[in-house]
C-alpha cells in the first residue's frame, strides 16, 4: 500500500498537467498519450490486433479509486495512474462504463478511455458495437469515428440497422453516432442522418461530423450534399455547404459552391468561403468574417477560380 500511495503522490503534477488537456466537448477529440509517430499520420496506422497485457490488480485498483474519487485528489491520482499504465487498461475500463450509473463518475471513465485510444485502436473497439449496454455502444461509436478506417465498415453499418431497427429503447443519439461511424468508414449508410444533425446542432459537433465525411470525398459524396444545396432552407444550405467542404470532390464541388459567393446572406457567403477553403486547399473554416472581409474575400475566390 505504501507503494501505492507514493505513486499516488507523485502523479499529482502529471494529473494536472493532463486535465490542462482535457476537451469538455464532446465534438472535440481528446489529446491521447498514446500519439501517433509523424509517420504513421500520414499513412495507414498500423491497428492493434489485441489489447497489451496489463496487470489486472493495479488496474483494477486504480479503477476502483477513479470511480469512488472521494476527494478530487483521488480522482487524479487515479486517472494519471490508469494513463500510465496504458492501453492495456481499456478492456477493464469499457465494461466499468457500461455498468456505471454515477454520471460523474462515467465523465471520469470516458476521460481516460479518450486519452488512451486512438486510430490504432478502432478494430479493437469495433467489437463493443454490439455491447449490451447502450452507454458502451454509443461511446465506442463515437470515439471509432474519430479515426476514419475503411475496416470497420461492416461492424458500423451492423450497429446502424441494429440502433435504427429496435423494438425498445429506440436512442436517436445511438443512431447517429452509428451513422457518423459508417460516414467515417466511408460508408454512405446514414448519411441522411447526419446531414439532418449537421444542419441542427454543428456548433456542438461540427468537428466530428467535419472529420467522418471527410472520408466521403468523392463525385458520390458530391451528388448527395448537391441536393441540400439546392434546398429552400437557408439552414438546409448553410448545411451542405459544411458538408462539401469535406466530402466534395474538388473539380465538380467547386463549381456547386461559387454562386453562393454572391449570396446576400453572409452566413451563406461565409460557408461558401470555408467549402472552397476545404475543397481547394484543404484548410480549415474560418469562425467568424465580418460582412465586409466576407465579401472581400468572396471577390478573391470568384477572380482566383
């Protein structure tokens, strides 16, 4: 025990060091120790087969305090302990997830689980699709979306017609993350349904959703969002606009896009900036324009293309 609690001690500056990196959205992926080399960012990383092995009791202790983290000090002891041991500790940590009634308690769970998973993970994580806790479902969904890998297609439209197709209990959020899941697959399963959700909530989720299409990128991709831009809604638009701007292929996407730069409604104009932005040149969206750089900058785009 003194072992214990001397490790415990000394993973207070590393706990708060790691809290610094904590999202408290739940669009934004979380930072993982686990990182990615250079290279395997830019390439096909390589995907873990099995979970490393751990040992069971210090995980299970470590688990123990991160649950019931009487103090706070207790909490991040326990999570930095559980970070330190690793990726081993997930098989041990979803089950906990999914049994888990505390909500405070499950915050702290998904916490360590966001910071120790990543793109190598997704197979592995796949097989929690079909979990028999709906928590465990939609939080291996989600995270899976994250990392777009064409392997875990089949897994993710399976767990789309299951969430979509019960008899009780039917989640709306299950759905889409399900959706999102195929979408990161490169699946067009789903696709309505995130589109319907791009254009409801993308100030909370349009990360997520940003990063699932952008495995979409194609004529086909483009067919699809072309029919929302053509949409009476001004959300419907602004909407695919997003959208193209990761999923559109860029010779025909760009063409779709450039008459919105005339547009009175700058919220339209701006959209239309970012989809070029993301079509031509693969940058990311501007938050925010005034009317008078939107339209100065429409100008560039129209004299440019």
């Amino acid at each position: 025990m003194q072992t214990r609690s001397n490790r415990g001690r000394q993973c207070i500056v590393v706990a708060g060091l790691v809290l610094a990196f904590v999202g408290s959205s739940s669009a934004r992926a979380p930072e993982q120790t686990d990182k990615l080399g250079d290279e395997e960012e830019l390439t096909e990383p390589k995907r873990l087969k099995a979970w490393p092995q751990v040992t069971k009791r210090d995980v299970k202790f470590e688990l123990k305090r991160l649950v019931l983290a009487r103090t706070e000090e207790m909490g991040l002891q326990a999570r930095a302990a559980l970070i330190e041991i690793g990726v081993g500790a997930v098989p041990y940590l979803v089950p906990k997830l999914g049994r888990e009634r505390n909500e405070d308690a499950s915050a702290r769970l998904e916490s360590v689980l966001d910071e120790l998973t990543n793109a190598r993970h997704t197979r592995l994580l796949a097989e929690y699709f079909d979990d028999k806790s709906l928590v465990t479902r939609k939080w291996s969904l989600r995270r899976v979306a994250w990392f777009p890998d064409a392997g875990v297609r089949s897994a993710a439209e399976n767990a789309l017609v299951a969430a979509s197709t019960r008899k009780r209990n039917l989640d709306s959020d299950e759905i889409f993350a399900a959706a999102l899941c195929c979408a990161s697959s490169g699946s067009f399963e789903g696709f309505d349904t995130v589109a319907k959700r791009a254009a409801k909530d993308w100030g909370k989720l349009g990360p997520a959703i940003h990063t699932a299409f952008a495995a979409l990128r194609s004529a086909e991709g483009t067919k699809r969002v072309a029919k929302l831009l053509a949409a009476t809604k001004r959300k419907t638009k602004v909407a695919g606009l997003r959208l193209i701007a990761a999923c559109g292929e860029k010779e025909s996407a760009k063409h779709l896009v450039l008459p919105f730069l005339d547009e009175n409604d700058n919220s339209l104009r701006v959209a239309a900036i970012n989809a070029l932005r993301g079509i031509v040149d693969g940058d990311p969206p501007l938050n925010k324009l005034s009317v008078f750089e939107a339209i100065e900058r429409a100008n560039k785009w129209k004299a440019r293309l």
